[in-house]
C-alpha cells in the first residue's frame, strides 16, 4: 500500500504541465549557462575543471529553488483545489501522504539535479576539450564529496519547501517564503544580528550554511561539510514536523 | 460528511462502516465512496489521470477508471483536462470517481449541482440504480424536488440538529395536511354534508357561481361516499398533498438559519 501512496504521488507530479516545465528549466539552466560559458569564454586553455565544476555547482543551486518551488505548488495545488480532501479519503493516514510526497520530492530533486550536473559537465568539457582546453575531474578536489553536498543540498531543499507548504498551505505565499528565504530573509536577519554586535551570524544561517558547503570547501568562516547541510536539514525537519502535527490537528 | 471520512474533526460522536471508523477500513474507497464537492479536482490535470491517482492511491485497479468513465458518460473526454468541464461534467467526474472502488456505501453532496435536466434525470436514475443493487446511498440536497423523486428515507437537519428521520411520504404526512378537491354542479350540497360531519369545507373562488371546494379532514373515500350519498355528480375527486418543500419548511421554519425579512 505505501508502495501504491508513492505511485499515485507520482503520478500526481508528472501529469502536470507546469511542474514539467519546472524540471525542464532547473536542467536546461545549468547545461546552457555552463555551455555557454565554454563557447564564449576568451581563453578556454586556462579553464581548469575545478572552476567549471564551481560553476555548475553554483547554476544547480538556482535550479534547487526552482525545484522547491515545484515541491511548494504541488503540495498547496492540492489545498487550494481540494484534492487533498479526496487524497486523504483514499488514504486516511496523513503521515503516509506526507512522506510520500518527500519521498516522490527528495528522489526526483535528486536525480534532476544529479542528471543536470554531469550532462553540465561532459557537454561544457566536451566543447572546451573542441577549444583546446585539458579541462578535467582529476583537476577537481573533493569531487565526490561536492557531488555529495549537492545531492543532499537538493534532498533537504525538497523537504524545506514541503514543510513550509505543510504549514502555509498557500501557493503563493509557500514559494514567495521559499523564494525569499535564501534570498532576503537570511540576509536580513544575519545584518540585524551583525549591527546587534554578534559575529559571524552569516555562519549560522542555516540556508547560507548548506549553500557555502556545496560552492566550496568549507574553508573560511562556513560551517563546512558535512555540518552545513546537516545544520539546514535539522531546520527542514523541523518545519516537516511541525507541518505534520498541523496537518494532522487541522481540518483538511 | 467531511467528519464521517476524517477529514475535519467532529466535536463529538462517531461514524462507523460496517463496525469500524474510516480510517480503520483497509482500502476504504472499496467500502465507501465519497463526492464532496465537484471542484476537488487540479483543472489541468486530464480527467483519466485524476481517477488513475484515486484509483492507485486506493489500491483498485486501473482498469476500473475506463469502467467507471463508460458508466458516468465521460469516456469520449476522459483524456481532456478538467478546466475543460462544464459543471455537470465535473460532477460526473467526481461521481466516477466514488464509484472507483465499487463501493457499497456512497456518499454525495448536492450530486445534481450544475446538472442540465438530462444530468439530473441521469443521476436520478444512476442513484436510483445504485441503490436497487443493494448499497447504502446517503445525498445531501437543498434540492428537495429532486429528493423527494429519488430517496426513500429522509434525515432532515436544521442548525446542526437533528429535527425528524423517517420515510419520504410518512415525512410528508406527518408534517402537512392532506387535503381533498370536490368539483360538482351540487358543491353546496357537499359542503353542507361534509361541515355536518365535523370537517372543514372552502369554496373556492366565487361562493355564487363557483362548483369547486376544497375538504380537510375527511379522506378522500369519505368524500366520496357523501357524495354517493345523494346522487351527486362529480368532475373532479382528487387527493391534493403538499410538496416535500412545504413540508420541509413547516419543520425546519423555527431553524431556518438566514431569513429575509420580509
């Protein structure tokens, strides 16, 4: 049965144009950015592989967010239509909806951003190597481990937008907050804190601290890999549970 | 009916099926079906699509969403999306979509909501249908014309509570008068007649010219035997009762919740 809850979230995602569109977009910007970038670049025999993989790594992120905002609009899409009503009277647990949609959330975000980030690389290589550049893995350290974070950045960044969608439960205001987040919110309180004569706030962003470990090595003042990713996946879990205990104490 | 399958939480009480509390059944749409509102469907989702994620999530084969397409007349716009649907198509939609399990109890809020008079005749008849092959069909209606042709027990409800639970007709006698309507060239005779047995006797219309009344408290056989009595002719002997609606009404005037103030 919890094999079936999975099949029919799955369903759910794909039979949906725009969240179709979102995908199509979160893949297609990394890939073109990163082609791009190796056309046009004046003096491809000094591109080395670190600096293509940073470059990828830091075009996935913008199609993390569009990713979350496509976890944000199929959870509230089904508030604001009620089809949650008729989800929830085919299947009474709401526990099992949930984690079905982090599920269905977690391995497509995962494997659209693991997809987008190799064919980034072999297409933008293979047009550089065209050019002469010696671009390649053995130039990347910790290519594993930056994959990794990526990974788990995109799995946590899909449990995030499910949560606050748990407890917003309104479109707009899911992916505006998503959106913001990262963007805005992070920044604002890191700056009040900073006037307020705290140090290092930025560190303790919880956003900021995921982001830092997948864009680079956790040098500096970032918490690092693995704790960066870790410290924001313990506030998306939060959010997922406190979104739960709403869900099941609210009205559908 | 959102609190009878778990969707909000009762106050107090319980619904069981069969025994058991909703979300105790294994695979419930295979016991209950539920259409709540015919708008609970994603518009640009196709039709087949939303019955394969009930169908799945249920655990009912696949198989059964062309089965029940064919049975609510959508199968020739099954792969169309749902913004393309009139009213009445979305409440076939959402009635495939509770009969998905073959189900033995059915619940349906305002079914016939958007219907042209060709969809409440089909539903009329699909309820009917249903009903006749042994499942429990319980509709919510404002819609009392349309109640009273296709239910057999009423629960009537005002203010959250519960005011009368009984069979349509018995409804309708027990909270209205049944009335007799006499036509004959000898009205005043049978006035006469029936006032001397106790009963209540209108003429209507013109007391000089008119040839018709209106009797209460007498039955209708009664009123024909007086007549017989003395060799009155009749046009017209006809039991006259009142509507479900008037009955309704009379019942529910104390609990009308919103009322104009006229």
């Amino acid at each position: 049965m919890t094999g079936a809850v999975l099949a029919a979230e799955w369903i759910k995602v794909h039979t949906i144009r725009v969240h179709r569109v979102l995908v199509g977009v979160a893949f297609a910007f990394p890939v073109l950015v990163a082609v791009l970038v190796a056309v046009f670049t004046p003096e491809p025999r000094v591109v080395f592989g670190n600096e293509v993989i940073d470059l990828i790594s830091g075009t996935s992120v913008v199609s993390l967010l569009l990713l979350a905002c496509l976890w944000a609009i199929n959870l509230t899409a089904e508030y604001a239509h009620g089809t949650i009503r008729v989800t929830y009277a085919a299947v009474p647990s709401r526990w099992r909806v949930v984690a079905a949609k982090a599920a269905i959330g977690s391995l497509v975000t995962a494997a659209v951003v693991a997809v987008t980030f190799w064919v980034a690389w072999w297409v933008s290589t293979a047009v550089l190597s065209s050019r002469g550049s010696s671009a390649s893995l053995d130039q990347v350290r910790d290519i594993w481990a930056t994959f990794a974070a990526l990974i788990a950045l995109s799995v946590v960044v899909s449990w995030f937008a499910l949560g606050l969608g748990l407890i917003i439960r309104n479109s707009p205001a899911t992916v505006v907050v998503t959106l913001l987040w990262p963007l805005l919110i992070e920044n604002l309180v890191s700056l009040a804190f900073t006037l307020a004569g705290v140090d290092e706030a930025q560190r303790w962003m919880p956003y900021q601290a995921a982001i830092t470990a997948v864009v680079d090595d956790g040098g500096g003042d970032s918490l690092g890999r693995p704790w960066g990713p870790l410290y924001f996946a313990a506030l998306a879990a939060v959010l997922v549970g406190v979104g739960m205990v709403l869900e099941n104490r609210r009205d559908a | 009916m959102r609190c009878m399958i778990g969707l909000d939480r009762a106050d107090a009480g319980q619904v069981t099926f069969d025994g058991s509390p909703y979300h105790d059944l294994s695979q419930p749409i295979t016991h209950v079906g539920v259409l709540l509102d015919a708008g609970y469907v994603h518009p640009a989702r196709r039709a087949v699509d939303h019955l394969r994620t009930v169908a799945v999530a249920g655990g009912v084969a696949r198989s059964r969403v062309d089965d029940v397409l064919e049975m609510v007349g959508l199968v020739s716009v099954g792969r169309s999306r749902v913004r393309r649907y009139s009213l009445g198509m979305r409440q076939r939609l959402g009635l495939a979509a509770a009969l998905l399990g073959d189900p033995a109890v059915v619940i349906l809020d305002e079914p016939a909501n958007g219907l042209d008079p060709e969809g409440i005749r089909w539903i009329r008849d699909m309820l009917r249908h249903l009903a006749s092959h042994g499942r429990t069909v319980l509709v919510s209606s404002h819609q009392l014309g349309e109640i009273s042709l296709m239910a057999d027990d009423l629960v009537v409800i005002g203010r959250g509570r519960l005011i009368d639970e009984c069979p349509v007709g018995e409804f309708i006698r027990r909270h209205t008068t049944t009335r007799v309507r006499v036509r004959s060239p000898h009205i005043g005779e049978i006035v006469r007649q029936v006032r001397a047995r106790g009963a209540d006797a209108d003429i209507v219309g013109d007391l000089a010219f008119s040839d018709a009344a209106v009797i209460t408290g007498l039955a209708i056989v009664d009123v024909g035997e007086i007549a017989a009595e003395f060799g009155a002719v009749l046009h017209e002997l006809t039991e006259v009762t009142d509507s479900l609606e008037d009955a309704f009404l009379s019942v529910t005037g104390e609990a009308a919740e919103f009322r104009s103030g006229s």
